[in-house]
C-alpha cells in the first residue's frame, strides 16, 4: 500500500518535534510523568477532518502507534536496561561499599590480630625469658642445694641430677648421669636392689614414700646413711613417668642420734640399776614423770605405781614433812636435803635421806628427789658401833692376854724349879720315905698351878697345843665319868650326838679343858643344882652372816663347821651381863677367879673357831662352839706306855737366864748322865760353845734371854756347826716358836715347866737313844 507523503514541518519544528517526542517518549519509557502537551501540529494531525489527511494520519498513527510500541518497547527496555544498570550499579557500589567496609573491617582485624600478635610474642617471649631464668634459678638452685637431687624415668633409668648427687656417683658433670641405672653407679648391689624396688613401689603406687633411711656406698669407698624421699612423676594426664628423689647424708646426725640413744640407754640404764632411788615429778601438775626400780623397791611398789602418783596427793609426804621442802624447792630453785622416816604409801617402812632439787624442762619446773636408803647405812653403823665396840673389847682382850702371857711365862719358870724339883726328889728318896707323901702333894699342887698357867696361856692364845685330827663325839664321850662327877648331883646330864661328824684339827686337851669349862659353868647356872645340862654335836654349813654373828667375829672363811652346844634350863643370863663373860677376872660367883670363860674364849680363837651365846633371864643359856672341819678321818691314839728313863753321855749345854732354872735343869742332866755346862744368856753360851763344840752333843737354849735371845743363839750356834744339835725352851707353845724357826733345822722343843721324863724323852728323840 502506498504511503501518504508525510508532511515535512518546516524549518526545525520536525526534529524538533520528534525530539520532544522522543523525550517524551523516553519520558514515558522511564514512567516518568509529564507534564507536556502535544504541538498543535502533531495534534491536528490526529484530530480527524481532513479526508486528504486521514490516510496518512492512519498511516502514521500505525506508524506512530509502531513506533510509539516500539519506542515503549525500547523505551521499556531502555527502562528495564537502565533499573537492571541502576541495580547493578546499585549492588556494585552496594557491593563496593560493603567490600570497602570488609576491607576495612578486615584490615582494622588484621591491623587488631597484629596487635595482639604482638603483644603475644611479646608476652611469649617475656614467659620464654621468665622460663629461661627460672630453669636456669632451678638449675642453680638444684646444683647449689646440699640435697641430692635425681629422676629417673619408668625404667629407673636417670634422666638427671644436681651436681652434689653426681659428685657422690663419681661423676664429672651431671649429664653424665643420663641413661644410667643404679648398677652403674658405685652402690653396692642390694643398695641398688632396694632403690629400685622403691622406686616401683612409689610409681606403682603414685604415693610419695618419706624418710627412707638407708645406706649408701660413695665412690671415695665411704658409706653413709641417707634420708630419701621420692616422689612419682607424672605427664599431663596424671600418668606417672618417672621418679623423683631427694636425700640428705644423714651419716652425722645418725652418728649423733645414736650417740645420743647410747647415752639415753646408758642414762636408763643407770637410773635402772643405779642403788639410788630417784623420783622426777612435774612441778606445776605434781605428777610422777620417772621413776626408778631402786624407789620404788624402798616404797614397796612398782615402777608403774609410782608413775600414777602425785605427790601433792600423798598422805605419807605430808606425815614425814617432805612435801613442804618439796614446795619451797619449787618456788626459790634452793637444793635441799632432809631424812625422811616413817611408812610409805605402801606400807614399806623408810630410813632415807632425800636430796630434793629443782629444774626446767621447756619452761616447765620439775622436781627430782634422789633418795638414798638409809636402813643399811644405819644397820652398818650399828654393826660398826658394834664392831668398835667388839674391837675395844677384843683390844682389851689382847692387852690383857699379853698380861697373862708374861705372868704364865714368868709363872713357869717357877713352877719349873718346883715341879723339877719334887720330880728329881721323888727319885732321890726312897719308896717308903716319909718325905715322899709331901713330895707328891707338892707336886700336886704345882700341876693345878701349872693348869692355871695354861689357862692363862690359852686365854693369851699361846697355850701348848698337841695338834691332831679329832672326833668331837669321842673326846665328850671320854670325858663322860669327869663330867658326871663335875656336876651337881641333881642335875640331868644328856646327850645328842650326830652319827658321822666330820673330824676337826685341835688339841684334845684344850678342848677338854673348853667342854668342862662349859658344863660346870650350866651346872653352877641352875638353882639348887636342879636341872638339864644338854651337849649336842652336828656340823652345817655356815655363811658369812652367820659366822660374823658369832661373839667375836674373826673373819673367818664360810664352809663346813663342827658344832658343840651346851645348854641349861638354868636362870639364864642378863643382857646387860653377856658382853662381859668372856673378860679376864669377871664372875658372878661369890668365890671364883674368873678364868674359866676367858679361857674358854682364848682356846677357841687358836682354834680358828667361834662362839656364839643364846641366854634369856629366866630361861637358861646356850652355848655355841663352830670349829671347821678338815677332810680325812679323824685319828685313833693308842694309850701311853710307861717307860723307864733314857740316860745318855756327852756335854750339854744349858742356857737359861734364870739361875734357878739352869741348877735345876743341870740336876736333871747329871741324872741322865750328861756332863753340864751353863750359860746365863746367849753371848756366854755362843763363848762357851766356840770353846768346846766338839765335846758338846747339844744345847738347850731358853727362848727369851737378855743380850742375846734364843732365836739369836741358835743362828749363831748354826753358823760355828751347820750340824748342831739344839733344843729350844719356852714357856709359850711349840707353835709359836716353830713360826719363828721355820726351816732353820731345830732339833726339838720343850715347855716349860718339864719334868725329868720329859727331858729324858726329848733327848733321846734329838740324840738318836
């Protein structure tokens, strides 16, 4: 179809108005709102009217209508390209911001975590220094520490050390240490053993172990005792992976603990055995805190009992007044002393002494008593009183035995010329002379005088003694008849006798003289002579007390003892009298010398035996002979035969310084055929000895001269003829002057006062007859 020719506007208004169409358009694309109205061309083009236009109004409102659909759809395309760049644009600047912000959000965190980065390795290396320093400080201090330091891992294996433990292991450094056992290092295998077994205990278990005390070997070769505690060591976890230990040498403290339980066992040991009691109570509680047995030995109780008392709470401290010293003790630190007697709270009866002193213990006082038992001292004292007593008197017995000793020497010698000489009288006379009734009263009477002298000597402890091994029961039993007859007629004699006696070793005599002695004595006890006088024989066994018991306590050895008793039921003796008996010249009798018992006593003395007296006034009296026995049996003596008088020859020589005595002995000589010569003392008779040695055949010396003695003599007779023949005289026994002369070769020996038979007898054992 053919297209009406468009009217072209003139001049400008075409472009113009397709301009402003288009704006308008563009306007209307953009749904925009406008506001302007069409040109009035464009309008009249489309109003219809005119027929010459109308086609081409048709066509171009097609045109327009296209166009206009196309510029809407453009124009919406435009719209829609425009909203999609806008958004775009919009989400990119959108976009853009947010990554701007992002960026610098993320750079203000990166600029932050810098920051912080910072400050943490900053604070890192701070921790790292601090850590440093103090591994280094540890390090320092492990090494400097006088402890021994080690761990070890799970093996026992080490892992290290302080340098005092390395030093100990024979080490140079403690690096060393690493990866070495306990058998490595210088212990002893089973120290090695029991460090391995608690190190397991103590990993096994995770519980520390304390105090381990034990030895160790060093390697100088020393070994010390060490205090060890270990310790498990553990990870993160809490799994244990090793073993810490730490030890001390302990070798010096152990030393000085076992130094001190020595003297802690020493000190109990004293306080134990020590005889001195000793009591330590808390002075502000008054508790017993220690006691010893000896103590409590003294009070009659126990240790334990002792140690539950308060002595603040003792009647007895209050009765015997030790409380109040115990007191002020405690309050002014004043040792005091006092003795305490009366009964203890255990009824034991006290003689003490008490030492009462005060001293702190951590601030607090204490008392300690040491109390000394003074019921021994005083019975030592009374035995010592006793003892003085007993040497006073035994001192007055031996000042007075000395007395009776020179009157009984001075005695025999008299009674020598007169026994000498009614024997060589009663020789001289004929049987049926008169003169020989006299004779023999004479010599009667000097035998009782001479009995007396041996009294006295046996009281001085010189008597004569004829040694031989006796039967107690025998001799009483012999002297049965004399006994008989010595005693009242109204008087019971018995006797007990104890079958198989041990023998004793004493002189018969003597002891008859003792047994008779004590038998008159019970007779002339008993009123009106009525009564019992009982002799018993037994033998014990006798200790020190018992024999230092006895009248006169002459030390003598304990053992077997032959006992001879004499009691009555007489009228007992006095206590006040007892100590007196046995003195020389004391009786109770109206008449009497007083001889009997002294005698008695003295006999016994040279008997090596004792006495013992029993008597209470009222009840009789007993007395106790102790004589020790001997082993072997006792003899059997067969009866003298008389025998005629041996006569000799030759010269002998008598020296005696009493001039009665050597007529006397000269009579008796030439009787016996011996030629005499005499000397007054020893000088003249070593003179006359020197003169004529080879014509003298012995010499009889008396013991005591003036100038020179017998002992004397006889030396200086031995060394003018080794083999003199000597007889030596005495008053005093053979005992005393074999004593003197003991293996100097006397020949023989004879008493004063002798007969002639006893010389004729001795001469012949010295002269071969």
């Amino acid at each position: 179809m053919l297209q009406p020719p468009r009217r072209r506007p003139t001049g400008a208004s075409r472009p113009q108005a397709a301009g402003e169409q288009m704006q308008h358009l563009t306007q209307i694309s953009s749904g925009r709102p406008t506001c302007r109205r069409l040109s009035p061309a464009f309008a009249a083009a489309l109003v219809p009217g005119g027929s010459h236009w109308q086609g081409d109004w048709l066509q171009l409102a097609v045109v327009g209508a296209v166009f206009a659909l196309i510029a809407l759809v453009l124009g919406r395309m435009v719209q829609v390209k425009a909203r999609r760049q806008a958004q775009v644009e919009e989400e990119l600047r959108r976009a853009k911001d947010e990554l701007e912000q992002r960026v610098a959000e993320r750079t203000e965190a990166l600029h932050h975590a810098n920051e912080q980065l910072k400050q943490e390795l900053a604070e890192r290396e701070r921790v790292e220094e601090e850590l440093r320093q103090g591994r280094n400080m540890l390090a320092q201090i492990v090494d400097t520490i006088p402890q021994f330091v080690f761990w070890k891992d799970r093996n026992s294996i080490y892992e290290g050390c302080n340098i005092v433990f390395a030093k100990a292991a024979g080490l140079e450094g403690t690096e060393q240490i690493r990866g070495k056992s306990d058998y490595d290092l210088p212990w002893l295998r089973q120290e090695s053993d029991a460090y391995r077994a608690d190190d397991r205990s103590v990993m096994d278990s995770n519980t520390a172990k304390y105090h381990i005390i034990e030895q160790q070997q060093q390697a100088s070769g020393e070994r010390h005792w060490v205090d060890t505690t270990k310790v498990p060591l553990c990870d993160d976890s809490g799994a244990v992976v090793g073993v810490l230990g730490v030890y001390d040498n302990i070798t010096e403290r152990k030393r000085i603990e076992e130094a001190r339980d020595r003297a802690l066992a020493m000190l109990e040991s004293l306080l134990a055995s020590s005889p001195t009691g000793i009591l330590v109570y808390d002075g502000e509680t008054g508790v017993c805190v220690k006691a010893n047995q000896a103590v409590a030995d003294m009070v009659g109780a126990t240790v334990d009992q002792m140690l539950v008392q308060n002595f603040r709470h003792l009647p007895s401290w209050e009765a015997m007044g030790v409380r109040q010293i115990a007191e002020q003790v405690l309050a002014d630190g004043q040792t005091r002393s006092m003795q305490a007697s009366g009964a203890s709270s255990f009824g034991a009866n006290l003689e003490t002494e008490c030492f009462l002193s005060r001293f702190d213990v951590e601030g607090t006082h204490h008392l300690m008593i040491i109390v000394v038992d003074m019921s021994e001292r005083k019975r030592l004292e009374q035995e010592k009183r006793l003892m003085e007593a007993q040497m006073l008197h035994v001192q007055k017995l031996e000042s007075l035995g000395v007395l009776a000793g020179g009157i009984a020497h001075d005695f025999n010698n008299i009674l020598m010329v007169v026994l000498g000489n009614a024997d060589l009288a009663m020789l001289r006379v004929p049987p049926d002379s008169p003169a020989c009734e006299n004779l023999v009263q004479i010599e009667q009477a000097a035998s009782r005088a001479a009995d007396l002298a041996r009294q006295m000597l046996a009281y001085s402890g010189k008597g004569t003694f004829v040694i031989e091994n006796l039967d107690l029961n025998r001799i009483v039993q012999d002297m049965a008849p004399m006994l008989e007859v010595s005693i009242s007629k109204k008087a019971q004699l018995c006797y007990d006798f104890t079958s198989g006696l041990p023998a004793i070793s004493g002189d018969a005599t003597q002891l008859r003289q003792v047994i008779l002695n004590l038998v008159i004595n019970a007779s002339e006890a008993m009123e009106e002579g009525m009564g019992r006088i009982s002799i018993s024989t037994k033998h014990m066994q006798c200790d020190r007390t018992y024999l230092s018991e006895s009248w006169i306590d002459d030390r003598l050895p304990e053992g077997c003892y032959v006992v001879l008793e004499v009691s009555d039921t007489g009228c007992g003796i006095d206590r006040d009298i007892i100590p007196k008996i046995f003195d020389p010249f004391f009786t109770t009798k109206f008449t009497g010398r007083g001889l009997g018992m002294a005698a008695v006593l003295g006999i016994v003395r040279a008997h090596k035996g004792a006495i013992k007296v029993y008597s209470e006034k009222g009840k009789g009296s007993s007395f106790r002979l102790l004589l020790p026995c001997i082993a072997g049996a006792a003899d059997c003596p067969e009866p003298p035969v008389p025998q005629e008088l041996w006569r000799g020859s030759g010269t002998v020589l008598l020296a005696d310084d009493e001039e009665s005595i050597r007529l006397l002995g000269s009579d008796m000589l030439q009787a016996l055929g011996f030629d005499v010569r005499l000397a007054s003392d020893g000088r003249e008779a070593l003179e006359l000895f020197e003169a004529g040695m080879d014509d003298i055949v012995c010499v009889l010396l008396d013991l005591t001269m003036p100038n020179l003695d017998g002992e004397q003599t006889f030396r200086a007779l031995r060394a003018l003829k080794p083999d003199v023949k000597v007889i030596m005289s005495s008053g005093y026994n053979e005992q005393e002057v074999s004593l003197k002369l003991a293996g100097a070769g006397l020949s023989g020996f004879i008493q004063k006062p002798y007969k002639v038979a006893e010389m004729s007898r001795k001469l012949s054992e010295v002269l071969g007859g």
